[in-house]
C-alpha cells in the first residue's frame, strides 16, 4: 500500500512537510527521443521553487537517464531523479507519489508536455484552492499531420469548488475531462485513498482517474489548458493492434474498478456515481475493441460475452448499465462494422444522438 500519514503526525504537519505547490511525476522507459521536449515545458524561471518534476527512470537502457541528470543538473530545484528497475508506467507513479512534496500532484507520460505559458495561472490556483481534485483542459497533437483538438469541461462553472455529489450530478460534459490527462489531485487526498497503481500492465492510467476517488470530496475545475497529449504513435497503447493484443490487461484494470464499486459501499453517492461511470465506460470500450476493432469477428462476440459473464457475478447492477450499448456493439459487430466506420458515423451524427451513445 502507499504510505499514509503516520498515526503520530497530522495533517498541519503533513502539509508542513509540503515544500512545493506541484508536483509533477513523469514516468520515463528509453524515451530519449521524447524527453528533452517534455522536461523543456517545464522550465520557466518565477516558477522554479514552486514546482517539482520527479523523472522516475523505470530501467531505462537508452539515454534516458544522463538526459534527466543534465537537466537536474542545471536546474536542482526543479528536477530530482528517481532511478529504479524497470516495473512499467503505474509502477514509476507508486514510487513517485512516495518522494512527492507538492501540495498537488500529477502525472504527465514522457513524450507529452505541458502548456509551458499556463503554468503560472495554474500554479497560483493550486495555492489557492483546498479542493481534493482539480479538472483541466487538455489538448491533443497528432504526431504525423499536427492536428490539435481541444478536449473542455463544460456545462460547469469554472473555478468554483464542488462537493463532489453536486459536480457527479451535472453530468457528463462535466466529466469530460475527467481522466489522466486532466485530472490533478491533492497529494495528501490521493495518499489517504492508499491508491498503488497496477504495475506491468497498460490501462492503468484508468485506475490513476477512479481509484483516489473513494477519498474525493471535493473538486475544482480550472479553464485552462495543461496537458499536450501525443497521439498517433503506432507504440501508444491506444493504437488499434496494441489495444486489442492487451485485452488481458485492460480486463484487469475493469475488474478492479468493479471491486473498488463493490467494496467500498460508504462512500459518497458522488463517488459511487463517478466510480460507476468511470467503470461502465471503460467496459463499453472494452466491448468496442472485442467486437469491432477485433478482425476475428466471431472470437471477438465470444471474448466480450464471457468477460461480460464474469463481471456480472461482479455487480450486476454495473452491468445493466451498458445492457444497450453492448446489443449495439454486438448488432454492429454482426453488421461488419469496422473501427473506422463506427469513428466516422459518429463524426456525422448531432452531437445529442453522441450523448445518447453515452447514456
């Protein structure tokens, strides 16, 4: 488990302890090609004794980790090193949150950035707020044609803090941005919640936006933008061939969020809210990879029913809340429907017919 506050201390100690406004955790395996962009987003002088950025080299056998000694090199009080054997992307989290000493925390992957001229507005809202979990904008860039596309929380009332039961209850625009590239969490919340990331596998970056949630109650949406995610990288584990060959782990990952709903029945009726949407759309995209991005059209309606079997000994209810779109997916797959055409449709149809998708 992640270390919580000792017995002996508390939390005026605990945010004693805390030396910075943020930190930030970037978890690095042979991206020396990447790396420099990423840790140059950072730099930006009245800022430097208000952020901390831990590089966690996870085993790293390129140039990866002399790239990280330069920077902190020159600039020690923003970068430290955290060297360690390599155990995957959530372990590099776990052993960050440990060394954290920001009053925030978030994670940024190594081939992504930060919107380097927002960081100040950002950081002087942190110092601000007390809320549990901050929602940001985040960008994406493709990496072959440039394309940007924005991602916004919307419907929400920017910069005002939410008990999390009001914020789960102004649906799903709100929660847009709900997710690992948008969320920023209170270092001391996210270690009371005894959050310890799956280590090895993919997917766990859905854990990193559910799991810290049994301890949420309160959160803030800022309107601005932070995170620059990379996509279009044939290595990203959202590329096509990669998501349906790590199907074991994202069944993983939704197992252990259907858990996380089972088990832990007093917390909040937001929390459970979020938790089950956060659960029910991750299984709904595990329905889309097995029948519709699977060319094994036949294997891929076998794979979706028995999982879907098997979470439903679970929590049945979770389940019932994707009993339409699984017919949909499984009329699709039965269609011939391929990935691109499903994306494509979707581009075409009212944006209320979407949110249907979604309800």
């Amino acid at each position: 488990m992640t270390p919580t506050i000792a017995d002996n201390d508390n939390k005026e100690t605990h945010y004693r302890k805390m030396k910075k406004t943020l930190t930030v955790a970037i978890p690095c395996y042979n991206v020396e090609w990447c790396l420099e962009k990423c840790l140059n987003s950072f730099i930006t002088e009245p800022l430097l004794d208000n952020l901390e950025v831990l590089v966690v080299n996870d085993g790293s056998t390129d140039k990866t980790e002399m790239i990280a000694e330069r920077y902190a090199k020159k600039h020690p009080s923003l970068f430290t090193i955290i060297s360690k054997p390599n155990g995957g992307h959530g372990s590099a989290i776990n052993a960050a949150i440990k060394k954290a000493k920001g009053k925030y925390f978030k994670a940024v992957d190594s081939d992504d950035w930060v919107a380097t001229e927002n960081l100040p507005a950002f950081l002087k809202e942190l110092s601000k707020t007390e809320a549990d979990a901050i929602i940001t904008h985040y960008q994406t860039e493709d990496m072959e044609n440039g394309e940007r596309k924005d991602y916004m929380t919307d419907d929400v009332v920017h910069n005002k803090l939410y008990s999390l039961d009001e914020y789960a209850a102004l649906g799903e625009n709100a929660l847009n941005c709900s997710t690992y590239h948008g969320l920023t969490y209170k270092t001391l919340t996210y270690r009371e919640s005894e959050t310890e990331l799956s280590e090895g596998i993919f997917y766990e970056d859905h854990e990193y936006a559910t799991l810290p949630f049994i301890k949420v109650k309160t959160i803030q949406p800022l309107n601005m933008f932070i995170y620059q995610y990379l996509v279009g990288n044939e290595n990203q584990s959202v590329a096509e061939h990669k998501q349906i060959s790590q199907l074991g782990h994202l069944e993983q990952v939704i197992k252990r969020l259907f858990l996380c709903h089972k088990e832990n029945p007093e917390i909040s009726q937001g929390a459970r809210s979020y938790i089950a949407w956060k659960t029910t759309e991750l299984l709904v995209s595990y329905y889309v990879i097995a029948m519709i991005k699977n060319p094994d059209r036949r294997s891929g309606r076998t794979i979706a029913k028995r999982f879907r079997d098997e979470m439903k000994s679970l929590e049945t209810a979770l389940i019932r809340k994707t009993d339409r779109r699984y017919k949909l997916v499984l009329t699709m797959n039965r269609l011939g429907f391929t990935a691109k055409r499903l994306q494509n449709i979707k581009r075409r149809i009212p944006h209320a017919l979407v949110k249907k998708w979604h309800g």
